[in-house]
C-alpha cells in the first residue's frame, strides 16, 4: 500500500447549490454568492457540481462556468473540491482535466452515471480518472444512491495511486467507517456524506463532513462539528438532535429540493431546480417548511 500525497483536507464542506434564474438558465452571480457566503460562514472547504449541485443537470459548458466562477470568487480561500460524475469515463477523463486546469483544489469521483458496473469496471473508471489528473481525490461511496458499493477491496488495490487521498462515505451503515479504518487504517482520509450519519462518522474518525445543509444552516453545522472535535459529546449531541429532523432530508431522494427550499427560506438562495426535478409541492413542501421553521425558532446557537 502506497503513501499517499499529502491531505490537509477537514472539517464541514458544504456541497454547495447550483443557483438558476426564472428561465431556469445558469445564474452564475448567484452561484458565485452562494459559494462567498459559505467561505464567510467559515466552511473549511466547498464541493462544487456534485449531487447538491445538480451535475448532471447542466452542459459540459456549464460545469465548466461554475468551476471558472468559483476559482474566481473564492480560490484560494478555502479547497474547492469539483464533483466528476459523467456518463462515460472518457468525458469524466476530459472533465478532470479541464478541472485540473481552471484551477480547481481537488476531484470528488463518482462512478459513471446509469450503467451499473461490475467491480472491474469500477476500478478501471476510478483508475483512468485518477491518472488523468496530478490533483488530489476523493472517492464518492453512495451504494443506495449510484447502485454500486466500492469494495474494501477495489480501495486496497487502489491504494497505490497516490493521489487518491480521501472517501466520502454515504452508506447508511456507520459501521462501515470502523471496517474501512480496520481495513486501510490511516491511508485514506474519511468524510462523513450523509447527513444524518455524521454524528456517528466524526465520533468513528472521519475528519470531515461532506454536507447538504450546512447550506442553510452553516453556523450550526461547525458548531456541531467543532464540538466533536473538541470531545465536547454532550453540546454535540444536543446541536445533532436539534439537527436531526432536517439532516434526515439528505438521505430523501428528494434531497435537492429539499435543501434547496431550506436554504432558500433562510434567505440564501433559490429552490429553483431543473427538471426533472421539480420543486417540491403540496404537503412534501409544508412539511420540509414546518422542519426549516421549527429549527429556526429552536436554534441551539
């Protein structure tokens, strides 16, 4: 198992929205301050285009325009991590290096969209993409989510491309945080990628939280973080209840909707969402209002 480059990558990294106008086209002003507004909230990093972020929502022009706007806006700052989640690991290939080269910190890799690999496809994938970059990356595990679980395995066998650093981990099983650290010990670096599993994540030791609703409620996201961080169990565990009923939104497949409607009631953003999404509707967004009101009027801050 090789020794991999250098990560200084903790702590709460949001995965920041995708911001449209009324016509639904990219609204890059907003974007740009949805991202500034994380960094002043003091985030430790942000991740661009991933789920959140509505990826496969937009032309290749387009991530490529979020990505040149983010550089502009906040690089530098804090890491900015680009998702890469393409339909083929040829274009996830392209889009590496065209990340590489706007300027971005970092790559989150995803496995291809739609077609369900094998365990050797996977590896390929993850394979090509890494060594068509000299950036640093983080794999994305989201069994529920991309119908493909990356293997203790596939990561021992990986272990040798240096820079693979990190995994976001988004099996709703917290176990699996304690079997990668068995398995790898300190050779990759974990994030918590469920929400309502962070908690469980950063106790187990994760050192970072890849977060949906830290975008709406980015104070209490680090005070929960810095917390644990602090072996202070007892405020942790009192932010996290609080918490709870909106963490769980992250693990809806409506997630997006739902984040996105939350931050917009805190004044931070746009639900608007491409289809075929849909912003939400009827009872489904009462109930995600009721959650955002009732956290609001209950800060543990």
């Amino acid at each position: 198992m090789s020794t991999p480059a250098q990560c200084s990558w903790s702590g709460v990294f949001p995965a920041a929205t995708t911001q449209f106008g009324a016509d639904l086209a990219l609204d890059t002003t907003a974007t740009s301050a949805v991202q500034a507004a994380l960094v002043r909230d003091g985030v430790h990093g942000v991740v661009l285009l991933g789920t959140v972020g509505e990826n496969n929502s937009l032309t290749a022009e387009e991530k490529r325009t979020v990505l040149k706007g983010a550089v502009e806006t906040v690089g530098g700052r804090v890491p900015l991590i680009a998702g890469v989640s393409e339909l083929t690991t040829a274009s996830a290939v392209a889009y590496a290096r065209d990340a590489e080269r706007i300027g971005v910190d970092g790559l989150m890799v995803l496995p291809a969209m739609v077609y369900v690999p094998t365990r050797a496809e996977l590896e390929y994938h993850l394979r090509a993409v890494a060594r068509a970059t000299s950036l640093p990356i983080m794999l994305y595990n989201n069994p529920p989510a991309y119908r493909v679980n990356i293997e203790i395995e596939t990561l021992e066998r990986l272990a040798e491309l240096r820079n693979i650093v990190a995994i976001k981990e988004s099996a709703p099983d917290p176990r699996r945080f304690t079997d990668l650290l068995n398995a790898l010990g300190e050779r990759y670096v974990l994030f918590a990628g469920l929400d309502d599993v962070v908690f469980e994540a950063l106790t187990l030791g994760a050192r970072g939280w890849v977060s949906g609703l830290t975008n709406a409620f980015p104070a209490e996201s680090l005070a929960l973080y810095e917390a644990i961080r602090a072996d202070d169990l007892e405020r942790a565990r009192r932010i996290y209840r609080w918490f709870m009923p909106l963490l769980h939104l992250d693990s809806d497949p409506d997630l997006v909707q739902s984040i996105k409607l939350a931050e917009a009631l805190m004044g931070r953003g746009s639900e608007r969402v491409r289809p075929p999404r849909l912003p939400l509707a009827g009872e489904r967004r009462a109930d995600v209002a009721r959650r955002v009101e009732r956290a609001r009027a209950t800060r543990p801050m």
